[in-house]
C-alpha cells in the first residue's frame, strides 16, 4: 500500500477552535468533528473526472472517550497521484 502524507492548511486554527470545545466535548467526540473537516476538505480537493475517487473518501474513527484516533482513506489506486 501506497503512504502518502498530506498537509492540512489551517490546522492550528482548527485545533483552537476545538480547543475552546474540549471543556464540554471527550476525545471522541472531537477526533469525529476533526475527521469530519478533513473529509469534507478532501472531497473538496479531489480531482472530479468519473467522480470515483471522490466517492471512494470514507472517513473513520476509532477509540474511546480518552483516546481516539481518525482518518480518511481510500481504496483507489492512483489517489497518491492525485
């Protein structure tokens, strides 16, 4: 399997923004809403010619309330050339 890395513009500023959430939210509930931005961020990015790339984007989450962990992932081939 192909690793790519990616580079998410405003970062910072969405960490902040969750940060002032972090009082009343769990770990969880913040990697869901942070997974959620990276997921629509990527469908926005994503080359459209047959569209099969950007319905290929499946967002996911898995941990608990205290730790958590996200990603969005596809099984596409050539989305590391992308």
């Amino acid at each position: 399997m192909a690793q790519i890395k990616l580079t998410v513009q405003g970062l910072n500023k969405l960490i902040a923004n969750y940060e002032k959430r972090a009082n009343a939210l769990n770990a969880r509930q913040l990697v869901v809403l942070a997974t959620a931005a990276v997921h629509a961020q990527a469908d926005k990015l994503a080359p459209v010619d047959e569209g099969h790339l950007k319905r290929s984007l499946t967002p996911s989450v898995d941990g608990d309330k205290n730790v958590a962990e996200g990603a969005v992932s596809t099984n596409v081939e050539y989305a590391a050339y992308q």
